[in-house]
C-alpha cells in the first residue's frame, strides 16, 4: 500500500495530473461544441433528407392499447452516436498529429547526435616510433619494426 500512495504521490507532483485536467476541461468543453453541431446542424439537415423530426419520440403500443408514458427516444440515441463519432474521430486526427510529431523530433534529435559526433575528432589510434620513424599502434611498448622499446 506505501508503494501505491508513493507512485501516486509521484504522479501528482510530476505534473501529469495538471496536464490531465486541462485535457479533461477542454474534452468537455469540445464535448459541448460536437453535440451543438450535432443538434443545431447535422439534426436539422437529416430531417430535412430523412423527412421527420430526427428528436421524436415514439411511443410504445401494446396489443391492447397505449401504455402511458413508454417513450423510446430513438433521436437522442442517434445523436448521441454521432457525437461519439465526431469525438472519435477528432481524437484520432490529435493522437495521429502528436505521434507524427514525436517522429519528426526524435528524427531531429538524431541528426543532432549525428551531427555532434562528426565534430568531435576521433581518438588518435596510431603514434610514430621515435627512433624509426614508422607508424605504430597507440598502445604499443616496443616498436614491432625496429624493436626498441617505448617510453610513454
């Protein structure tokens, strides 16, 4: 349980939690202008194509009559569906916005590594042999052509 209430405690002051209210505010908010434009836009042009009042209700009948106040509100069910596709949608273009752009960084990020690496030059990996003169590894103690043997 400590472990828990510490990883929480983690999460809050690492400010994930006030990235996520503001991403819960503006959901909501988007939330609201997606079922406006449902409502007052794509509403009214389906009832014009579909020749009905998209928001009825239609009420249930039994085999003997009415029954009072059974209602399914099958408009509201329909916008409701358009809503979450409109929501899903959206969400989908953010999600696939963001993943780009975390391609395109850490494609800069790597050329920026690429690029730091070039200008370093690289460690020197042969020496020349004082007495002979001829090239020999950095780390050798004795030249391998003339044989004499190397101070550092």
């Amino acid at each position: 349980m400590k472990k828990f209430l510490n990883e929480f405690k983690d999460f809050i002051t690492k400010g994930n939690v006030l990235d996520m209210a503001v991403g819960v505010i503006i959901g909501a908010a988007f939330k609201d202008i997606v079922t406006s434009l449902t409502n007052n836009i794509i509403q009214p042009i389906l009832d014009l194509i579909v020749k009905t009042e998209f928001g009825a209700k239609l009420m249930l009948k039994a085999p003997d009559g009415e029954i009072p106040g059974i209602y399914l509100e099958y408009g509201q069910f329909i916008t409701a569906v358009i809503n979450f596709l409109i929501m899903a949608f959206v969400i989908f273009l953010i999600v696939k916005a963001v993943k780009k752009a975390e391609e395109l960084g850490n494609k800069l990020v790597k050329l920026g590594k690429k690029d730091e690496a070039a200008e370093e030059p690289a460690a020197p990996t042969i020496k020349t042999c004082p007495f002979c003169k001829s090239e020999i590894a950095i780390d050798a103690t004795r030249c391998p052509h003339c044989t004499s043997v190397l101070e550092d």
